[in-house]
C-alpha cells in the first residue's frame, strides 16, 4: 500500500461521493472499500493521526479495526438521546392551539407539473406527517394522488442536498450572493442579453410577476419553461383550433359518453383528482336505474383511465390520429379521411352515433401524447356536439405566462450552445438527465460560463453546473399556486428548512438585487397588490387558513373555434404512416412520473398499474409480440432508434397494441440518491425533439441477458373465482342482485351465505361496529390509498430484492385480474385491505393471542405480543398479513424519523402486521367523543385510504348506526364479501362493478379485435 | 402378573430373532464391547466425524438466523412455512417408531422388538430433538417463544388455547418426556453391567449414578417391570396423539390441502412409516458396523419391512383420498389444489413422491426383497427422502396458491434453508454416534432372555 505521507490534504467530496454513487447494501461494504483508497488514508490522517500511522506503518488491521471501533461506538454512544447537562426549561407558556400529541393540520399546496394540488398538511409538533387532500377545494375535495401522498417523503429524504456548492466545494450563501451580483453588474448594462432563466411552466403567480419584473429590467434575458412531460400539444392544439392558448377544463359530471383519445385523464395531469370524483360518482350504480356514463379510450399504451373503460381499443400511436379524423368525419366535419379504416368502421361508427346521440352531454378529449392535430380536432368535435360550454370550458391557461414554443427547451439549448447565454439559472428542473438527447444539453452546458442549478438534490445537472443551491420543500417555504382550475393557494410552510435550502423566488430576488426580506413578504405583498379587498389581513388570513383563494379560479372563455379552421382541417391531408413498423411510446411512469421521485422509496416500491411493476420500467410488449419474438418478461432487448440504442428489460402487457413498445421514462438516473441511482433503464435515451412521445421505425432486437423485474402479481387469472364479480348494466337490472349469487354455493349447501355454521358463538357488539365497502365500480387503481396507507401507518419500503422475494409490506394492495381477450383484456383493479373478519381464521391460530377481536369488531394485532410463527398469515384466505422477515424498518437513519406517525408503533423484525382501519383514528376520535359525552358521529372517523381516494370509492363507519353511509352503502344489492363461503363473514365488502357498454359494440367487439389482430391498422 | 416381557405360553410357530449358539455371556460381551472397548471401529470415527461437521453447519446457520432473522430462509408472504415446518414434521414422524416399538410392540408381546426397540428409542430422542429445534427457531423472534408456554406472568396472558401450535407444545413437550423417561428406565439394567464392568473408574462412578444403585435383586426387577409396563400403556396413545396435533396444525386451517379430516390417521400412518425408514436405514450400516447380525437378523429386517409396507399403504390410500374427496367435493378451491400439486409448478415434487413413498415400496411384496438389507437400505432411502418430499407438498404446495390468484408466489429455498436441515441431520448423527459409543445399542438384558436357555417350559 503506498502511502505518501507528503499527499495533498484529503478530499472529503470524492469521499462523499464515492459513498453516494453507492447503493443499498453495497453502501456499507463500500465503507471498507474507501478505506482502501488514498483518499480516506488522507482523511483518516486528519482525524486520527494514530489510526493513520498504525495503519500506514504497520498495517496492523487487527489495531486499526480497535480504533475505528472505538471511535464509532464513542460516536454511536454520543448520538444517544439524552436531556443536556445544562439546566433546561419546559414549557412555560405552551404554544397556542399545540397539544402535545394532538396533531395539528394546515392548509397548503403541492406544487406539480401544470396544477397544485391543494393539500392540509398533519402536524405532530412541528413535524409535518401525513398530506391529505383539502376538501374546501374544488381540485380536492379531500383526496389526493399518490405521488402528492408520497410528496412528504421528499421532505425527509437523506439524500436531499444540505448545502450550498460551487464546483462541489461548499460555499456560504454569501459567496453565491456575491457571484450573483457581479454577474448581474456585467449583464444590467447590456440589457440582460445572455442571462436565461430555466424553469418549470410555473403556476406560482408570485414568482412569475418576480420572474416578469426582472424580465421586465432586463430585456434582453429570456426566460424558459420547460419540463420533460410538457402539454406542447395541448396547448398547440389549442392555437390552431382557437388561435389562441387556452386551457380546456372538463367537467365529468355532466359527460355521459366521453371518448378519451390516449387521454390519462383518471391519473395523470393537473386535474386527474376532481377528474376522478367526478367521473366514478357517474359509475356508482346504486340501483339499475342509475345513470352510468361510458366511457371509450383508444390508446397506444396501457392507462389507468383505459383500464376503466367500457370499450377499449388498442391502437398504434400513429394510427390515434387517423381514428381522430375518421369520427369527425362520421360526425360530420368535413374533411381527408384516411383510407384503410376497415377493420375498426364498427367502432369509428358506433361511437359516432353514440356521441351524435348524446350532443351537449359528450365528451372527446386527448392526451398531451398526441400531436396538436388531434388536440384541435377534438376541440372542433366537441363543439359540433354542442359539448363546448357544457362537458368542456375554456379557460386561460394555469400557467401565470403559458409557455410558448419560441421560449423552449430546444432554443435555450441551440443558444447555448452558439455561446449566446453567459448566464444559466436552472430553477428546479433535471435537463440534464430528462432533456431531449438530440438536444445535447450537457454538451450546451459546458458554453455557458456562468450556470447555477437550484434543486432539492445533487442529481445529473447539479454535478454539471458551477453552482448548485440547495432548494427548500413545499413544506419549507412560502409561496403559491394555482390548481388545475386557476384556483390559487397560498403555500405556507409548515417547518422551517431542514438545511440550507433556498426557494425559487428567493433566487430570483437575489437576481433582481432585492434579496432583503422574506418569501413571506413577497408572497404577501405581491397579493396586497394583486387584490383589491376592503380588509387586506383579513383576506389574507382567511386564504391561507382555507388553502385558498376563493374565487381566484380561472373564469370560462367565451370563445369559438375559428371558422377557417374547418377550412384548414379540409385542407389537411391525412397522413397515414407506415402501419408495419414498430413503434414506442414514451409515457410518465405512473409511479415516479419524469424521474423526479426516483429517490421516493414509497413510490419505487408501489406497483404500477396494469403490470405490478416495483422498482423498475421495462419495455412493455404485446403478447403477440412476445410470442413471435420468443420473448419472455425480463428478457433484455436492444431498441434502437435511428442510431440511438438503449436496452431494456421487456415485460409482456396484455392490452397493448401488437407493434407498439411503451417505455415509462423517470429510470436510468445515475445521481438520484441512495434509492434511486441505477435502478432501471432511462428512455429519455431515445427521445429527441421530434420524437417526444412516439418513435416509429424501432427495431428490437434481443440480446439473451435475463433481467428479473420485481412484481407483486405473479397470477393474472381469476381462475374461475368469483373474486371480482362485476356484470354491464344490463345484467344489473335483469338480475339486481347478481353480486349476491355466490358460485361455490355447494359449500354451504342450505345455508344461505353468510350463514356458514361455526363452533364460535357470534360476538356482540353494543357500540360501534367498524366496517367498509369498497365500490369497485368506482375504484380507478390509482394507487393513492397504498401510499396513503404507507405514509400513515409507517410502512417499511423493502427494496427491490426483498419485493423479488414476496416480502412486500403493503397493508392495502391493488389486485388486478385481467379477463377475456389477451391483446386487449378487461382490467379488473380491486383494493385489499384487511377484511376484519367476524371469524377471523387469523385469531384462532395465533399461539400467544397476538390478534385478537376488539369490542367493536377490528382484529387488532399486538405487535409487542407477537412471536412470529406466521401461523396467522398462513391461515389468512385473503393473504393480507404482512411479516417482518427483517428489520425493514429503518431505525437508524434521523431524518426519516421526523416523518413518521407518531401514533403508529414502528414494527420490528419477526412480528406479523397489518391493515387495521387506521385503529389509531378510530382511538382519537373515540376519545373526542367521550370528552364530548357523546357518540362518534358518522364520518368522524376516516381510513387513511378513504381519505386519499380520488374516486371516493372507500366508505368507513359504524356498520351498527343504521344512518350511517358504510350501512347505506352495505345494503346496496351490488354488495358482496369476499369468499363468503368460507364463514369468515368479512367486515369489508365490496360494491360489484357495473359497466355500461355500447349494445352495438358488443356485438362487434370480437370482431374487431380479430381484426386487429390481424391486420394492426385502421 | 406376567413378569417377564417376552417368552412364554404356547403359540403358533415363531421364526427365531436371535443368531445360532447365542449364549448369556456373547450376548453380555458382545453387545457391551462396543461401548467397553477403547479404539472404536474407523467407521465410527468417519462417521461421527460427518455428524459433527454438520452440527457445526447447523450452528453457524442458527446463528446467522438469529443475527439476521428470518429473511435468509426463502419463507415470504403466501409461503409462510416451509423447510422449518416440512422438517418439524418430518423428525417428529421419524421419531414414532420408537414409542412404537417400545411400547405398542411391547404391549402386544412382539419379541423381535427386543433387538432394536434400545436404538429406535434413541434414534426417536433424537429425532424429537432435531424436531424440537424447528418450532423455536422458525419463529420470527425466537427469544421470546417462550411465550408459547402457559406460565403465570405479570403481564397475566396466557397462551391461545384455541391454536394447534399450543397443542403442539404440549404434544410434543409430553412425548419428549415420555420417551426420554422410557429410554432411561429400559437402560437402568445395562447401566447396572456397564458399571460391573467398567473398568475405567470414572466411567464406572458415571454408569454407576445412572444406575441408580441397581443390583438386580427380584424386588429390583419386580417394581422395574411394573415400572416399564405402565409406561409402555401412558406411551401408546401418544404414539397416536402426536402426530394427530401435529397434523391439526394443517387440519385446523383453512388452507385448501390442509383443511382435512383425513389428516390425523394418515399423520399417524406417515409417521410409523417413516419411522420404520429410519430405523432401518440406522439398522442396516450398523448391523454391518459392530458385526451384529446375530441380534438384528435377517427376520428382523422382514418384520420391519412389513411394518412398512403395511403403514405406507394406508399412506398411499391417504393420498388417493385427498385427490377422490377434492374432485367429489366440487369445491373449486379443494379441485385446483390437487390440479396445482399434481400438474403446478411444483409437480416434479409429488410425482417425486408419488414414487418415493407409493411405487418404491411395492418391492416389499416380495420376501426377498424385505431380506436383502441393500434392497431394503434403498427402499428406506426413497422413503425417508419420499417423507420429506410430502411435507413439502403439504406445506408448500397448499401454501403457494390458496384462494387468492393475486397473492400466489413461488417459494425457492436458500442455501440457509438447506443448511439448516442438513445441520439437523448432523445434530441427529453426532447424538446417535455418541449413543452407540457410550450406551448398548442393544438391550442386554432383553437380549438375554430370548437365549435358549432362558426359554421357561410352562407346566400344564
């Protein structure tokens, strides 16, 4: 070993950094590695000159490993809890409305992509907790998506960057102050040519006026909105049909057909919350007389809004548009249909007629993956079915400045890279790892001698940039924003800043040499000037105590697609490509969106919609495809697009077009963090400006390396069982209770269901008596009441390896079966709670009473009593109970501490656990209750996942009030218990799910999926 | 009332048990060698020595366990059992033929038990042994297992008298006893010769404590034989009430593939035929071993191999019954479990079994067969490995894909499983060794009286 007593002075970066390009488990081992490396000889020379001689002249491992380890256990020892030697003082004057341990909430906003979503925050003194929806706001309505639940993490995340760097040295706020101001000295008096700002489409008013004020000293600096996923095509589509740049806004309440053309509408985008609500409260069939809207998706790729249609049809990408033309030509819009619509004229024409006979009750929108074109179609076939006004609005754009083509990623990269920017501030987003590649945006970054990145961690574009600021959370800072409908929110923090974080608008005051003062007074001010109220702080108080701004949303435009439109779309030739190639499609991945949570274990660890897909994204074939390449899941294939290549694990999707790939982007991050670096394959690899959402002309090739890919479903078939019973309308109201026919009703031959005999005599409830249903018709899949459920019950994340293994800890999952025809099936998405059931089979064989039956119905689990024998999970026919089989939990690291429910014990290794109906809010509103003398009121106490859910398909109450909605909903005829024959006499049922499909197509539809077999184009 | 265990009446024509020209002294000096003897036989060293290798393994995966927890085994969600159980269950199968012999063969005058009952109760102490491990250590929080046991705590809770698994401990805590107390009483009298003869003086003062200042007066034998008789009746229907909990732990769940009320007597039968496998599978090397075939004869190994054919018949129907009741039930659930284990994923398993435990021993129909100790030492190998393979398919195979297609997994074992039950297999090894060196294998005193010379003439 060649130590140099005369090396330079260590480098603790390359320390870190060689410590933070490691993952996982590998992390500790690599402790020893860099112990090997010159570095941490330098380093350990600094601090322990004995340990460094010892090991430098000796080599005496055996001595060196004494130090070290008295030094850790002197550290470990330290790092214990205790009170100070000096005198402390408690409270003496409590904080006004802080109880310790009453959880306070506040009101604030989540600002993501083009919507915030409005959320109240739980606060266990002073640590923010759990996010839930806010339900005074129309974007709300109480729930939230999975990704705002997951959004708290990031608060805690230890890899979150701590501190200001320049070139990977730390610096002082001060000193990039400083550089700030002379970069700013040399650019005032050229008018700010050559400074550009790089952000987000911001939906902050506050910091778009801050950002317009400097754009307003400096003319000649340009501001970009960017990001990865951006909605060009929405809003592109919108000027040609409208010339202008509006916003369309849906309201699915009043839709009764709507045909979704690769619109997510359900799951992703700024309103997929309300979207949600509103669209399931037209599903829930209470009684066949109910009206149920229909829903058609044709889509590339596989959607959460396609798994609930009632028709869908798998298309290429490409061929969406010629549909697109083919319908508004049925509708009647005159125009170049493409030819080759035979196989699918069934359905281009049943849906017409269908959409022709529901005029002002119809809804045809489109996705941002699909070109400009179909965007300003539908907004034309929407308003020759009278739809605009009614099912559609439009409105100015959320965004405070809309982002125009001209202000792109594409123009900053081509002028960096001709040298005319001096000045880069990148406010939050990733270009370097997320940017278009044919942009060569790392290579443009290299031009421009002044850059600085804000952003919450060190990733791809912080390591590429000379500064890099440390950014605060949303739940840092003062701010705004808006919601999908214009709504505004004021931001307010609810803990100050972990680190040494900065936000945006204090940036960019510093920019504009207005550093002094807060977030907060700029937000507030820029208010007082944008309002006029009579009572400014009384406004003011009540905004931020409600989360919003009452009547800030954005009004309705009466506005008219221009005539010559119709005259243009004439005009327009219909392209038909080639339909023989093979196509991918880039898609947000549903869990991590643009990569921007791939350091988010809760979101890595949930499953993806349709493929149950953890910790990774694979290139999602056909089945078709599979077969006639040979290809099984995690088989690794080269894609290559014109001459770029990457490769990717495949993952055979039923419901995917036969000649289209779907590659998630948000994987392959190589700086994302301990959870995040390396997991998965970035397909931001092939995509080019051209190329943002489809590639045609891909060639596959396979490259016999086996990949494994963690799911958690193994088993897509129902195999006969009637887990997931669900009949169309017309079923319903020809057999109402269809639901209650059991199908293993040998079993319990004379006796009715429910009435299995038991040895156990029945308990008796006198108070509450818990229950829930689950509506299944209204449920979407979307993930929100898992991640809802992790956030609030302290769930431990366990890894990609541990999920290959079936060790997820999940305490509510998503099953989903899939039925019918294997190239374009029905996806049946079913949550699983635990069922509390009456005769739990869990309680009998549990050795040492570790479960056991409360009074009011829950079979509670007592963590501490638990020996482990998993005897209960064996015997569980729901397979709901989850085991420890190590220390999952986390208990080391300090700031993932600060997240957890304080009212939830964190489990240790070798003890069962379980869904329990958030037992912890059953307590607390108990104890209010009692306080008030009186009973739990109906509503008081809801689930985490209840509480989450968009689609408002989880009902919670007392099943023995029979006012109570859980009553109401349980005497629905769609209700059934799962199993029922078994005698468990589940506590949560279910509410069959009830489809409404177009008689015509029914008929057709296998037909037209034989056809599109067989000949994959319209 | 009949004193002595064996010999006496007429009956019908009974092949002889013992070697030609035995006498009390060969018997005496021949068995009691193996122990008196200074320099065992290499085999014995070799063996041993492969014993308490894997003991060592078994040490090293116990520890791991206990420092990492229950993760290294392949065990995960659907799957919550599976080699601890398989092996639970397959030691405590193993360790019915000794009660058996002991007591039930006793009770019903079988002389030919006399040669092998000393080592089958060994062979069962031990089984249990390594059984009794498995309970503990599957745990997912071994140190507090404990709990498992009614005692009167502060914290005033008591077991859950409702799960199998508290039977289990009883069942199983009772039948260690039993056996234990009646290994020990039957070894009084040789521990009593051992002492005579040692001639090492510790080794007599050790024999000696054991004996329990025997000398072999008529009172001595008197209280011994009443002693011995009345803990072959309190044994007896543990022989069937083991292996009945045991199996509850299945019967009572609701698993498709354990809920059945097949499992007690079909427990039992799997558990004397696996039982019989291993006696034979330890009788055949030593017999070759200490020369001793004079004692463990030709018939011996006949009546064994009956014993065999006979339980792993029953065993056999047992398996043709799960498959009728499952298609007669038509019961969804119950029909896909017998399709999952017979064509699933794991269906080289059971057809593994299948000719393990139902085809193999059909050879036994012939007697030449059930005396040719290589045949036989291959036929108790299929079905020692064939018991275990069933195990499996209880476990693992109901376990994998009950009611949920959702929540179905495969379940691999790790090298930590597979390490674990080899290092039982070491543990069980190294006691038996052990055994062999410093106790007779084979009952002196019983030997003794099958000795012509013994032989009482009755007077009519």
């Amino acid at each position: 070993m060649g130590f140099d007593p005369e090396a330079p002075a260590f480098d603790l970066t390359a320390i870190r950094e060689k410590l933070a390009n490691t993952t996982g488990r590998t992390y500790w081992r690599s402790l020893e590695e860099v112990a090997e490396t010159p570095e941490f000889r330098d380093f350990l020379e600094a601090e322990f000159p004995a340990a460094a001689e010892s090991i430098a002249t000796s080599l005496d491992r055996r001595q060196f490993l004494k130090l070290m380890g008295a030094s850790l256990a002197m550290a470990g020892l330290g790092a214990c809890t205790k009170q100070p030697l000096e005198k402390i003082l408690p409270y003496a004057k409590q904080p006004e409305e802080l109880v310790p341990g009453n959880p306070i909430f506040f009101a604030t906003a989540y600002p993501l992509g083009g919507g915030a979503a409005p959320i109240l925050v739980e606060s266990h003194m002073g640590r923010p907790t759990k996010i839930e929806g806010n339900p005074e706001h129309p974007a709300s309505l109480g729930a939230t998506s999975a990704m705002t639940q997951a959004s708290v993490l990031d608060l805690y995340d230890p890899d979150r960057s701590q501190v200001l760097l320049r070139a990977g040295e730390i610096r002082p706020w001060a000193d990039f102050a400083t550089a700030v101001a002379d970069v700013m000295t040399k650019l005032g008096p050229i008018k700010g040519r050559g400074l550009r700002i790089l952000s987000e489409p911001l939906v902050s008013p506050t910091l778009a006026a801050a950002i317009g004020k400097l754009l307003a000293d400096l003319p000649e600096a340009r501001w970009h909105q960017w990001e990865p996923l951006g909605r060009e095509s929405v809003r592109e589509g919108a000027r040609l049909a409208f010339d202008r740049i509006v916003e369309p806004r849906y309201d699915f309440a009043k839709a009764d057909v709507i045909l979704s053309l690769e619109s997510d509408f359900l799951f992703d985008g700024p309103g997929q919350v309300r979207y949600a609500r509103d669209f399931s409260a037209r599903r829930k069939a209470s009684s066949p007389s109910a009206s149920l809207n229909r829903l058609y998706v044709v889509e590339s790729a596989p959607s959460v809004t396609g798994s609930k249609a009632d028709h869908r049809l798998a298309l290429r990408a490409s061929e969406i548009s010629g549909f697109a033309r083919a319908l508004a030509a049925e509708l009647g819009i005159n125009l170049d249909k493409p030819a080759g619509l035979a196989g699918r004229a069934g359905w281009v024409s049943a849906v017409a007629k269908d959409l022709l006979a529901n005029k002002g009750r119809a809804l045809v929108l489109a996705g941002p993956s699909q070109p400009a074109d179909v965007h300003s179609l539908c907004h034309a076939i929407n308003e020759r079915l009278a739809n605009a006004g009614q099912t559609v609005v439009y409105t100015m754009p959320v965004e405070e400045s809309a982002p125009t083509p001209k202000d792109g990623l594409d123009t900053l990269a081509a002028d960096m890279a001709g040298g005319k920017v001096s000045a880069l501030f990148i406010l939050g987003v990733n270009p370097v790892y997320s940017a278009a590649v044919d942009l060569e945006f790392t290579a443009a970054l290299t031009k421009v001698p002044f850059t600085a990145h804000l952003s919450q961690q060190q990733d791809e574009t912080s390591l590429r940039t000379l500064w890099h600021i440390p950014a605060t959370h949303y739940l840092e800072s003062w701010g705004d924003a808006r919601a999908y409908d214009g709504t505004v929110t004021i931001q307010q923090p609810l803990i100050e800043p972990l680190y040494q974080g900065k936000s945006a608008l204090e940036v960019i005051s510093l920019l504009r040499g207005t550093s002094t003062g807060s977030d907060y007074d700029r937000v507030r001010d820029y208010w007082k000037s944008a309002v006029s109220v009579p009572d400014f702080e009384v406004f003011w108080r009540r905004s931020v105590h409600d989360g919003f701004i009452a009547g800030s949303e954005r009004p309705a435009l009466d506005i008219a697609v221009r005539p010559d439109f119709f005259v243009y779309l004439a005009q327009l030739p219909a392209t038909d490509r080639d339909a023989g190639e093979l196509e991918v499609v880039f898609r947000a991945d549903p869990t991590i969106h643009d990569g921007r949570f791939a350091n988010n274990g809760w979101l890595q660890e949930t499953p993806k919609p349709w493929t149950r897909l953890t910790w990774d994204n694979a290139a999602m074939i056909s089945p078709a495809l599979a077969e006639k390449r040979k290809l099984s899941d995690g088989d690794v294939v080269e894609l290559q697009v014109g001459n770029r290549k990457i490769t990717a694990p495949v993952w055979t999707t039923p419901g995917q077009p036969e000649q289209t790939v779907t590659l998630h982007l948000g994987y392959g991050r190589t700086r994302a963090g301990h959870v995040g670096t390396g997991v998965g394959f970035s397909a931001y690899a092939l995509r080019t400006v051209k190329n943002q959402w489809i590639a045609s002309g891909v060639k596959m090739r396979a490259t016999g390396v086996h990949y494994p890919l963690a799911t958690t479903q193994t088993h897509h078939n129902m195999e006969g069982r009637e887990l997931f019973r669900t009949a169309d309308i017309a079923t319903y109201a020809a057999r109402p209770n269809f639901a209650q026919e059991p199908d293993n009703r040998e079993m319990v031959e004379g006796h009715p269901e429910h009435e299995v005999p038991s040895m156990y005599p029945d308990w008796k409830y006198e108070g509450n008596a818990w229950g829930m249903t689950i509506d299944l018709s209204a449920c979407i899949g979307c993930n929100a009441c898992l991640v809802a459920c992790q956030s609030e019950n302290n769930i431990a994340v366990v890894g990609k390896e541990q999920v290959l293994r079936g060790r997820e800890m999940h305490w509510i999952r998503i099953d989903r079966y899939f039925e019918g025809d294997l190239d374009n099936p029905a996806v049946y998405n079913q949550p699983i709670p635990c069922m509390q059931c009456e005769k739990a089979p869990c309680e009998v064989v549990c050795p040492v009473n570790a479960t056991n039956h409360s009074s009011e119905g829950l079979n509670d689990m007592t963590y501490n009593r638990c020996v482990g024998t998993r005897y209960c999970a064996n015997n569980c026919p729901y397979k709901v109970r989850r085991f420890n089989f190590y220390l999952f939990q986390d208990w080391d690291t300090e700031s993932l501490k600060g997240q957890r429910n304080p009212d939830v014990t964190v489990r240790s290794r070798g003890v069962m656990e379980k869904c329990n109906y958030c037992v912890q809010r059953i307590s607390s509103a108990r104890i209010k209750s009692r306080k008030e003398d009186r009973d739990v009121r109906d509503g008081e106490v809801v689930t985490a996942c209840q509480q989450a859910c968009p689609s408002d398909a989880i009902v919670f109450g007392n099943i023995n009030d029979k006012r109570s909605r859980v009553a109401a909903t349980k005497a629905d005829p769609r209700n059934y218990a799962l199993l029922a024959e078994l005698g468990t006499k589940p506590r949560t049922t279910y509410l069959a799910a009830i489809t409404n499909p177009n008689p015509e197509l029914v008929a057709d539809a296998k037909a037209t999926n034989q056809a599109a077999e067989k000949g994959g184009q319209l | 009332m009949d004193s002595a265990p064996v010999q006496s009446r007429q009956r019908p024509y009974k092949p002889p048990v013992l070697g030609r020209g035995q006498t009390f002294d060969t018997v005496t000096d021949q068995i009691s060698s193996v122990v008196d003897r200074t320099q065992q036989p290499r085999a014995w060293w070799i063996g041993f020595g492969i014993g308490f290798v894997l003991l060592n393994l078994l040490l090293v995966c116990v520890s791991c366990l206990f420092a990492w927890g229950t993760g290294i085994w392949g065990v995960n969600n659907p799957v919550g059992w599976a080699f601890a159980i398989i092996n639970f269950v397959w030691w405590i199968g193993i360790g019915h033929a000794g009660t058996l012999i002991s007591a039930i063969l006793l009770l019903l005058r079988q002389d030919w038990r006399t040669s092998i009952n000393r080592f089958a109760e060994a062979m069962t102490l031990f089984a249990v042994a390594c059984a009794g491990i498995f309970p503990i250590i599957h745990t997912g929080r071994p140190w507090v297992a404990y709990w498992l046991l009614p005692y009167p705590g502060t914290m005033m809770v008591w077991p859950n008298f409702r799960s199998p698994l508290v039977w289990d401990v009883f069942a199983v805590s009772t039948y260690a006893t039993v056996s234990a107390l009646f290994w020990f009483v039957g070894l009084i009298p040789d521990l009593a010769t051992l002492r005579d003869r040692a001639e090492n003086p510790i080794a007599a003062r050790i024999y000696g404590t054991f004996a329990l200042g025997w000398r072999g007066s008529v009172r001595h034998w008197h209280r011994y034989e009443t002693a011995y008789l009345l803990l072959a009746g309190l044994s007896t229907p543990l022989v069937i009430s083991v292996h009945s909990i045991v199996s509850f732990d299945f019967a009572v769940g609701v698993i498709p593939g354990w809920h059945a009320t097949i499992f007690p007597p079909y427990f039992v039968a799997g558990a004397i035929y696996a039982g019989f496998a291993m006696v034979l599978t330890i009788a055949i090397p030593l017999r070759r071993m200490y020369d001793i075939k004079d004692y463990i004869t030709g018939q011996h190994l006949d009546y064994m191999a009956r014993v065999m054919l006979a339980t792993g018949l029953m065993v056999c129907y047992g398996y043709l019954t799960e498959a009728f009741f499952a298609l007669y039930s038509a019961n969804l659930f119950e029909q896909y479990m017998i399709q999952n284990r017979m064509f699933g994923p794991y269906t080289s398993i059971y057809w593994l079994l299948i000719l393990c435990n139902g085809i193999s021993i059909q050879a036994l129909w012939f007697e030449r067969v059930r005396r040719s100790p290589v045949f036989l030492f291959i036929i108790c190998m299929f079905v020692n490995v064939g018991m275990w393979l069933e195990r499996f398919v209880i476990v693992v195979t109901s376990l994998h894909r009950d009611f949920m297609p959702s929540s179905w997994f495969m379940y691999y074992p790790t090298i930590w499983d597979i390490g674990t039950f080899v290092g039982t297999l070491g543990l069980f090894i190294t006691l038996l060794f052990l055994f062999i060196r410093f106790l007779p294998m084979i009952s002196m005193f019983e030997m003794r009286t099958l000795v012509p010379a013994a032989e009482v003439k009755e007077e009519h």
